[in-house]
C-alpha cells in the first residue's frame, strides 16, 4: 500500500495536476479569507469554506478521473491486479494519496485563524470544527470520484460523471423542494443522497454524531463497490462461476445494509447523545443565562412549532426540546400549516411564516416569526433605473432561537408594555433593523416622535433615544426634552461628528455636567483598529452595563469610529457621572480646519461613553451619552462581535427594567 502511495503521490506533484488542484482551491480560499476575514473581520474559516465549495467540486474531478480511468485507458491496470498486494490496499493507498491534498488544503485553511489571533481572540473550537467538517466532506466526494474512475476508461467521462454527480447531490434540497414541498417516499429517497446538508451543522459550529456516521457510510460504500466493480472486471462467469459472483454481489448488498442499519440507529438516539453546541457562546444551547430565564417561569406555556416534518429545522426543533425537557411548565406542539392551514386564526390575523412558534399562556399568545430566529446581513445593489435598493445575496450571520422564543414567553407570561420613543426631524442617525429587532425582543414598542408638533413627549415614554442628529434642536424641543426627564425619566443621547454646531443639543448635556469637545477624537496610543487613530477601540470601564463584554473571554472591546470626545465637571452636585468608555492619556481632538497633531503635552484623556444620573427630589433621571454614531451601525457591531449592541441593551434593560434576553 506505500507503494501505491507513493506511486500516487509522485504522481500528482510530477505533474500539473496536483499543483493546480492546490492552486486554485488555495487561491480562492486565500480571496475569500481576505474578503471575509481580513477586511469584514468574520473570525470564522466556515465562510472561506461556503466560498470555496463550488471551486473545490469542480477541481476535483481533475485529480479523481484518472485514478482508475488512466490505469484501465494505458493497461497498467493488470500490472497492479496481478501484483501480489491485495485489491484494498491499492485502493486505499490511491484514495490516501488524494485525501493527502485534501489535507494540506485544510492544513492551509487552519492558518487563517491563526493569522486572526494578531487582532484578537478567536472561536478555535468552531473553527477547528469547520475545518473538519470540510475534510471529511471532501473524503467523501474523493472516494465518489475514484468510484465513477473504476467504471469506466475514459478521463473525460469520469470528470465529467463526478461533476454532474457532486453538484447534484449538493442541490439536493433544491431538488427536493420542487418535486414536492411535502415528505413522500421520493423526497425521503432522493435525500438519501444529500452529502451537503451535513456538513452545514459543522459549519454552524454543532458536532452531529449522525453526520459523521453518514459520511464514513457513504466512503464505505463507494470504495467498497470501487473494489467490486475492479474485481468484476478480471472475473468471467466461466473462470470463477456463478456462486463467486453471486457471492461478491451479496457482500455489497450486505455492506450497504449494514451500512443503512447503522444510520438508522445513530438516527434514534436523543439528540442530548447526538448534538454537541461548540459555538463560542453556545447559541444553539441553553446557556446559564437561558438556563436563569427558565428557571422563573412558574407558568404553563405551549409552544405551538409550525412546520411540516419534512421541513423541520434542526436548530430550532433542537431549542424547544430543550427549552420543555429544562422547565416543565412548557410544552411543545407541532402543527402541519398544510394538514391545519388555518390554526393561526385562534391566535393572530396574519399568517406566519412556516416555520415560525406561537406561544400561549392562558388568553395571551405572542408569534415568534421565523424570520427573526436567524441573524441575516442582506447585500444590496443600487438600481439606477427604479431608484431602490436590491437585495442581491444574503449571508446568514447568527442564530437567535433560544433569545427570541424566550422573548415570547416573557411577553404571554409578563404584561410589559413598555414604549420607547426615537426622536426624528433633525437628521438622526436611521437606526439599522438589527438594534430594533432586539429591542422588540425585550418586548418593547419602538415608535419615532416628532416633537415640532407636540406639546409634550407622551407619558407613556419609558426611555427616549436621541440618535445622532446633525441639525441642531430647537430651543423648543430641548425645553420638552428636559421637562421629560425634570419627571424622573431616562434617555439615551448618541453625539456623531458633523460640521453643523450643535449648540441647543450640546446644552442640553451640559445640564448633566458634560461638555461635548469640537471636532473627533484622535488616540495615539495602540488603541484603534485598522491602522486608522480614529477608528477608536476605547478602554473600557466595568460597570453593571459593561461587565459582559468587559469580562468576555473572546473580545472586550467596542468600536466606535469619529467618537465625539466629552469632558466631565462637577457644576452641579446632585449629578453623578460615571465614565463607560475612555480614550489613552494620549489622546487629541481634529476637525476637518485643523488636523495637526498637538504636541505632547496638550494630549489628555476623552470620555467617548457614559451613565449619568440626576436627583431631582426623591426621583431621579438617567441618561446614557455614546459618542459616536457609528456605533450603532450593524456591520461595525459584528466587528466586535456583538459589544456594541451588548452594552447598549444592556443600559436599555436598566432604563426601563426590563430583562433582554441574548
């Protein structure tokens, strides 16, 4: 078998075949790295490996054709068959040589989150995972290349072969949803052969015990008829009868059904036996937070899963088991939408998606659409001609099953109607879908207000958000603004950079002894991202709204590009400022007149966030400041993985007592 190995390999690099089989996988793996990796900051190989599938199902074919084809087409073949070493070892020794590319491939890939760890930590076990899922995927498609090379002596027609026969059995969902949306026995045939779907759960950052099983099967098999269809080929009925063969073909059968036994009994298990979550926060687990939130629920809630069993999807299928196996107070039903389409109508007027779960306690349901269980970041491509926006790709960036059907069981189970007002008409900041979407999981109402046409900011207001504006308030508006919080209520303000003087806005803040500087912040010190001294990555101070990130064991740190640098002064002792997040002592201020860097001994230290509170009699009023607008942007909140939204949830939760599931 070394032999043959070493045969194979000399093979391969004597070549052009192996080196450009490297080449192009690495090629395209090393772009989409840079892209994903290096430029958006995703710490995870598993989008190199989405990028870089379709290249590696079309390159393959190039080394797989002529494993066997090659050695029939020249005749060699009989010197191998007549040699004494046994049919199995000179397959594996040529299915081992091509899994030995494979190999340095994905020893590659292992070197991109290593190169990640120069910027910061990064999730080691999902990408290990990945990069694993990824290699015994592609032992898979070798071993269905090599087997399609032994049935025939063409190289063309195994390339070929194994390239329709891979992307067809990628496609397979695809497939299957146009033959029937329901499960029949076609559909349950037809996904036999799906070798794509997976290999998704390792990607996710889930070991499913079955996959596993399901692909060293499918390696199984194909190299076991690979060995039957090149022993067929020195056999006659005459030289070896009947009974041999008859033989040979009852040990394929029987591999292959064992092979289905074991599958089908790997499939029985529980999954608490089958599913592993190694995602960094265990976002397909319950984590002790979860765990915490269950614990206070003392009444009985169903949780009505609308699916059809052959659409079932595993996560979230996974977390409602989870969730009533954990507290027994809640319950899982699933409803067929095809078998009861119009089960809906006893709890809500509109139809939710498929796949989506209606909670209910007593009188009181809430509908968790399924669209809100899964994070999705949308690309979109101007369109000149309608003057929109289309959305041309979508990568599907986190799940959210346990944070949002907890929110659902918060809002049967606890009557909160909390409302949170936006303030609009001077040019705010437009808030991304992502931050409202979590404050609507905290079962918060969110609307904008126009205050040029009221008297007043409504009592019903739990929290007021001023984002961003680069048009000053009126002198109006601020007076309504301070009658709202003279009341004992909170706001959180955020400052962006802008060429307009912001002069009412920035004296409303002084009410609570903060002085907003011109200009943007510069810090000399280490303490910024990309290279750029304004793309801040500020200390952070511990305080009940910072301890999650601050004590984070993957990323402690926020983002804020162009922060407005703010100094804090005791004018007025019934206010109490606390400091969130600060620059370096070597830190200045620019704007767009004046860039220079000032010498050393006018560098101090900025405060770009912070809490304030104001007594005002036996009440008190809380305001949030963040200094930079970009903040809130969602693509640099993933750069961080999540601290910004984090820490900014978590003063939302303290402002209006509610509790924000994550």
């Amino acid at each position: 078998m070394r032999a043959i190995y070493r045969k194979e390999i000399k093979t391969f690099f004597g070549s052009m075949l192996g080196w450009v089989f490297l080449a192009v996988n690495l090629f395209f793996g090393a772009l989409y790295f840079r892209a994903n990796g290096l430029i958006l900051g995703y710490p995870y190989v598993s989008y190199v490996i989405s990028g870089v599938i379709f290249i590696f199902l079309c390159s393959l074919p190039i080394i797989s054709m002529r494993t066997f084809a090659e050695e029939a087409r020249l005749k060699t073949d009989q010197l191998l068959f007549t040699s004494p070493v046994p049919i199995w070892k000179i397959i594996l020794g040529k299915y081992l040589a091509l899994v030995t590319l494979l190999g340095i491939i994905c020893g590659v890939f292992l070197l991109f989150p290593l190169i990640q760890t120069i910027f910061g930590p990064v999730p080691w076990g999902e990408n290990i995972l990945a990069i694993l899922g990824f290699f015994i995927f592609g032992m898979t498609c070798i071993a269905i290349g090599m087997l399609l090379s032994s049935i025939t002596e063409n190289q063309v027609i195994a390339a070929v072969l194994t390239f329709f026969i891979l992307i067809v059995c990628v496609m397979i969902p695809g497939i299957v949803s146009m033959i029937s949306p329901h499960a029949n026995l076609l559909t349950r045939f037809i996904k036999v052969f799906d070798i794509y779907s997976y290999l998704e759960y390792m990607l996710y950052g889930e070991i499913y015990l079955p996959a596993f099983f399901y692909y060293f099967s499918a390696i199984t098999v194909c190299l076991y008829a690979a060995g039957f269809i090149l022993m067929k080929k020195r056999w006659t009925l005459k030289s070896h009868g009947f009974l041999k063969l008859l033989s040979s073909v009852g040990g394929l059968i029987a591999v292959i059904a064992l092979v289905i036994i074991a599958n089908m009994a790997i499939n029985t298990l529980p999954l608490k036996y089958t599913l592993k979550d190694l995602t960094y926060n265990r976002i397909y687990s319950l984590s002790k937070d979860a765990k915490k939130e269950l614990d206070k629920i003392d009444k009985d809630v169903t949780l009505y899963y609308i699916t059809d069993d052959d659409v079932i999807d595993n996560n979230l299928n996974n977390t409602l088991s989870a969730m009533c196996e954990y507290n027994s107070h809640l319950s899982l039903e699933r409803v067929s939408p095809t078998k009861n389409p119009t089960f809906y109508t006893a709890y809500t007027d509109v139809a939710p998606n498929d796949g989506s779960v209606i909670a209910v306690c007593g009188d009181r349901s809430k509908v968790i659409d399924y669209g809100q269980i899964y994070n999705i970041e949308y690309q979109y491509e101007y369109d000149y001609t309608s003057g929109k926006s289309n959305i041309t790709d979508y990568k599907i960036t986190g799940y959210d099953g346990v944070g949002m059907i907890l929110s659902g069981i918060d809002a049967v189970i606890n009557n909160n109607d909390a409302k949170v007002y936006v303030l609009v008409g001077h040019d705010e900041y437009i808030a991304e879908n992502d931050l409202f979407n979590m404050l609507k999981k905290a079962n918060l109402t969110v609307e904008e207000i126009n205050l040029i046409n009221r008297d007043e900011i409504p009592a019903d207001c739990e929290l007021l958000m001023v984002l961003g504006p680069e048009k000053d308030l009126s002198k109006e508006d601020v007076a309504k603004i301070e009658a709202y919080l003279e009341k004992g209520n909170n706001a959180i303000f955020v400052t962006g950079y802008t060429d307009t003087e912001l002069k009412n806005y920035y004296k409303l803040l002084e009410r609570y002894n903060i002085k907003v500087e011109p200009g943007y912040v510069m810090d000399t010190a280490p303490n910024y991202y990309d290279g750029e001294e304004y793309l801040l990555l500020p200390e952070i101070i511990d305080s009940d709204v910072t301890s999650q990130v601050y004590n984070s064991d993957v990323a402690n740190y926020v983002y804020m590009p162009f922060a407005k640098g703010m100094t804090l002064n005791n004018d007025n002792n019934d206010i109490i400022t606390e400091p969130i997040f600060v620059t370096t002592k070597y830190a200045y201020t620019v704007t767009n007149d004046n860039m220079e860097e000032p010498d050393k001994s006018k560098l101090k230290d900025f405060v770009v966030g912070l809490l304030a509170t104001r007594y005002i009699g036996t009440s008190e009023s809380n305001i949030a400041v963040i200094g930079s607008t970009y903040y809130l942007k969602s693509d640099f909140n993933q750069y961080v993985y999540g601290n910004n939204y984090t820490v900014l949830l978590n003063i939302v939760d303290l402002y209006t007592n509610t509790e924000l599931t994550s």
